[in-house]
C-alpha cells in the first residue's frame, strides 16, 4: 500500500529546492523534501510544501513521472501553506481548475480536486499513480468547527 499522510517522524531537506507557488490562492513558500517514514508521509514544517523523495520523480524529470508534494494546512485558525488550498467551509479545493501550480520552476495546470477520507488514501491507487507529466498535491482537509481532520484534499494537475 501506498503510504498515508499523517503524523509521524520523518526526515526533511528544507532548501535549495526551489519554491512551491499557486498564484492565484497567493500561495508562495520554501520547497523542501521529505521520505516515507513507516509508510507515512507526514511534513516536517508548517510554513513550506515538500516533495516526497522517495515517490515518483523530482521536479526537474516531471515529464518522466508524477511529483508528489505535501502541506501541512492547520485547524483552529492557524494558517500554513495548505490553509490557502482549500476553503474548509465547501469542503473542497480554493485553487479552480485550470489555475497555476509551479513547483521549482514546472508549471501545471490544475486538472481536478477531491476529498479523500485519510484512512483510504493509503490504498487509493488512483492518487498513487506514476503518471509522466502529472503533480498530486496532498494537505489536510480542515474542518470549519476545528475539530480534526477526517479527509485528506488531494489536487491533480498536469504540466502547462
């Protein structure tokens, strides 16, 4: 099975990668890394979008695969980079498709959007797939009373 996002010890690069940005929600962080950690993904910071090393490919092969990048969004009012991806409210995506996701200079278009409940995500072949020239972004999909999260928000684009 394909690994879960959710908490857990992880190792983390937080520079040099470049920049995660998706202007239309004015959305514009750090890009760091991440591994699968006991088949979990969880993001070692609050203020930056990380790709995950260990699945699919790297920004700069994206033609060859699929590039995974997680986020870290925060309940209760917080905000963190995955806050500016979803409106908690509709239970759904903020980025509309067709807007820009750039991830270390690639862009993509968004394709589509939906809510995975986390205990599926794990085994949801669909967001797995190593697709050449297609992004998956995962962040928690907050709730609007702040109680914990209960789906995971998992945006597909393809490379503009």
């Amino acid at each position: 099975p394909a690994p879960a996002a959710s908490a857990d010890a992880a190792t983390s690069v937080d520079s040099g990668l470049g920049r995660f940005r998706a202007p239309s929600v004015g959305l514009d962080v750090p890009l760091g890394a991440v591994d699968v950690v006991g088949g979990v993904v969880d993001p070692p910071g609050f203020s930056s979008a990380y790709r995950v090393r260990d699945l699919g490919v790297a920004p700069e092969d994206a033609a060859r695969g699929t590039v995974f990048v997680v986020m870290h969004s925060i309940r209760g009012g917080g905000t963190g980079p995955g806050d500016l991806l979803i409106d908690d409210r509709a239970g759904s995506a903020s980025v509309a498709p067709g807007a820009v996701i750039e991830v270390a200079g690639v862009d993509y278009a968004v394709g589509s959007s939906r809510a995975v409940p986390k205990g599926e995500l794990p085994n949801d072949a669909e967001v797995w797939a190593d697709t050449p020239g297609r992004l998956v972004v995962i962040t928690c999909l907050q709730r609007p009373d702040g109680s914990p999260s209960r789906d995971d928000m998992v945006i597909e684009a393809t490379r503009a």
